[in-house]
C-alpha cells in the first residue's frame, strides 16, 4: 500500500508540474487518481473486456476517500473541499446506479465470461454506500435498484425467443431464454453483495429485500 501510494504521488507530480504556483493545495494522490477514474468512466464502457483492473483500482480509491473524509470531519469537522468532494462521490453514484439498470444482458449461461462491466459497477456501490447510507433510501426508492436487482439481474422471468413471459413449460415448443443480467458466480455474487449493503442499517430497504426473497423461497420436500 505504501509503495503504491509512492508511486501515485510521483506520478500526480509528473502530471501536475507547471511553472505557475496553484491557487489552491492540490489534491491527494487517492483523491487525484479517484477523479481521473472517474472522469474516464465512459472508457470502462468501451473495452470492457479489459475493465476488471479498472473497477478494482476504483473500488479501492473509493474506500480510502471515504475513510480520509471521514477522519478529516471526526478531526476538524469537514471542510469545503470535502464536502465538495462528498458532492461530487453521491452524484459518481448516482451515476453508476443508472448505469446498471441501463445495461443489457451479456451473460449467455452460468459457465460463461461473466459480465465484467456489471458486476464492477454493482461491487463499486456496494462500496460507497458503506460510508453512504443516506443514498441508500435515494437509490432505492428514486431509482428503483432494488427492483432491478431481483426482476432484472437475479431473477428476470423465462421467456420465449419471441420475447413472451413462459407461463408453463407444458406448452414450450423451444428453448426458452434466460434474461437474467447475472448468470455467472462472480456477477451474481456482486449482486447480492449491493442487496446485502442496500439492506444493512436501512429498515424499509431491508424489508423490501424481505419481501422479494420470500415468494422466491423454494420448499424443501
């Protein structure tokens, strides 16, 4: 950590050099990288088979602005930089959640390459809101991602290849279709993990995770 820590300093410096004395103290390393991640998003979106380095260095700058932060208000109360700064990580939120629900399916079956972009940006949320929870409420209610995460990425009906909802496998005459956006472990697993931190110190959403894993309970014989 430390070593890495050097190094992205080093790099900001070589970055950031420039004859004129800035106006205002330059970022952080971890706060420089995590806006230049941020503000390179769209890449992400682009060669998504070269993504997963990318969510992880993302989830890991995320977590450590989010500890500083909150040293910083436990010392001195916050200041407006980072208030600014918490501005700018509920809105990259926001950002990522409608980004989810906006995306397709990629996962073919179970066994095959997971979904890298979908399951970095759900294990992304899953971290700022561990120092986010009043975006917990926003997210769910607002945007509907705990909707999407059972109804579309978990548990999204069968249907036929035209597209119709299967009601009864008596009456298939074809191999029906999976839209599920999450057949894979590692998406799956990533899922779940957003449900678990949307559900955790927050009643209403806990409940409402509640009562859509009940009617899918499958009985023991």
């Amino acid at each position: 950590a430390a070593n890495l820590t050097s190094a992205m300093s080093r790099l900001q410096l070589a970055a950031s050099s420039s004859t004129e004395v800035p106006a205002s103290p330059p970022d952080a390393p971890h706060v420089y990288f995590l806006k230049l991640l941020i503000d390179r998003l769209p890449l992400a979106t682009e060669y998504v088979y070269a993504c997963e380095g990318f969510f992880w260095l993302l989830e890991r700058l995320v977590d450590k602005t989010y500890v500083q932060l909150n040293i910083e208000a436990s010392e001195s109360g916050g200041s407006v930089r980072s208030e600014g700064l918490r501005a700018l990580l509920s809105d990259f939120l926001l950002r990522i959640v409608r980004l989810i629900k906006s995306l397709g399916v990629v996962e073919t079956h179970a066994l095959a390459s997971e979904d890298r972009l979908l399951a970095g940006l759900m294990s992304v949320a899953a971290a700022a809101l561990r120092f986010e929870p009043g975006m917990k409420h926003t997210i769910a209610e607002d945007l509907g991602i705990i909707d999407e995460l059972f109804d579309t990425c978990l548990f999204a009906p069968l249907t036929t290849t035209d597209g119709q909802i299967v009601e009864s496998f008596a009456s298939l005459v074809s191999t029906p279709v999976s839209r599920c956006k999450c057949k894979t472990r590692a998406s799956r697993r990533a899922a779940f993990k957003l449900l678990a931190e949307l559900a955790r110190d927050n009643l209403p959403n806990y409940e409402a995770v509640v009562r859509q894993l009940i009617p899918r309970q499958v009985p023991h014989s």
